[in-house]
C-alpha cells in the first residue's frame, strides 16, 4: 500500500495519488494517519466518541475550501468532516463503524468517490437538449421550405 503525505490517504491504483495525483507516494506505515470516511458534524462526533471508546486514535478535520470537492465546484460543505485514523488501525476502525451502524456491513473503509456535480451535468444536458432542437428548428423550416417548393410547383403546372 502506498501513501500520499499530503493528503493523507491511500493510493488505489499504486501509482498516482488518488486526491492531488502526484506521485511522490511512500509505503504506507502503521502511524501514519489515514483519511477513513467523510461523514457529517454529529456523525463525526459519534464516530470519535466510539474510537475513543475502542482505543482508536482520530482525530477529524472540517472539509475546508480548498479541498479536492471544492475545487471541482461542488457546494462548500462546511458541516463535512474528514475522519482520519493510523493506518494500523484502519481494519479495527472499520468494525467499531460497522458496530455503531456508521458503516454498513462489507462496505469498503476507503473515502466515497468525491461527488459527481449536478451542475455542470445538469448545464451539459440543457446544452445537448438546445442543439437537439435547433436541429428539429431547422429540420422542420427544411421539410416546410421543401414542401413549398413542390406545393409551388404543383400550383405552377396547374397554371400553364
Ligand atoms: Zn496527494
């Protein structure tokens, strides 16, 4: 398992940082503190309460402008809260967040993927509905032209 020292989290291809994409990654050690779960404020707090409980050393950190969410323009989650343990408590971890029901059962400890945006996607679907129906626009002026042509015609042979 390799390790980006800045972001604190894990690589899941072995090669690049899965959050700033770099590639000084480092074999992971069991101190090192690992991004667990993003979860909500009193999710958070029960999730730490019950490390405490189990011995687990955490410690959350707000969701802060700047992160990789924020960059990608998604709405700036103030209440979010990154969960990091020591990477050797990872496995242990995970079963005190299955006990409490924060985790569901074979549910993988790794961050969820950072979300998808509605809104750049939401704009590129207004974007491809408009071009479909300018294309109908002028598909129907073409058929309309078209028709006049040979209405036009038709009026035409009938007068000489
Ligand atoms: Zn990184």
């Amino acid at each position: 398992m390799l390790y980006c020292e800045n972001c604190q989290v894990l690589s899941r291809d072995g090669k690049t940082c899965p959050v700033c994409g770099g590639k000084k990654l480092r074999p992971v050690r069991p101190d090192d503190p690992v991004l667990l779960i993003t979860v909500g404020e009193e999710e958070s707090a029960r999730i730490s309460a019950a490390f405490q409980d189990a011995a687990i050393p955490c410690f959350a950190q707000a969701q802060g402008a700047g992160s990789v969410l924020s960059i990608l323009g998604g709405q700036p989650r103030s209440t979010a809260r990154r969960v990091f343990v020591p990477f050797g408590e990872v496995e242990h971890a995970r079963e005190v967040l299955i006990g409490i029901g924060a985790l569901k059962e074979g549910a993988s400890a790794k961050p969820p993927e950072p979300e998808r945006e509605e809104q750049p996607m939401s704009r590129g679907r207004r974007a491809a509905a408009r071009i479909f129906f300018a294309v109908v626009f002028l598909a129907v002026i073409w058929i309309v032209v078209y028709f006049c042509d040979i209405l036009a015609g038709y009026l035409k042979s009938l007068f000489h």
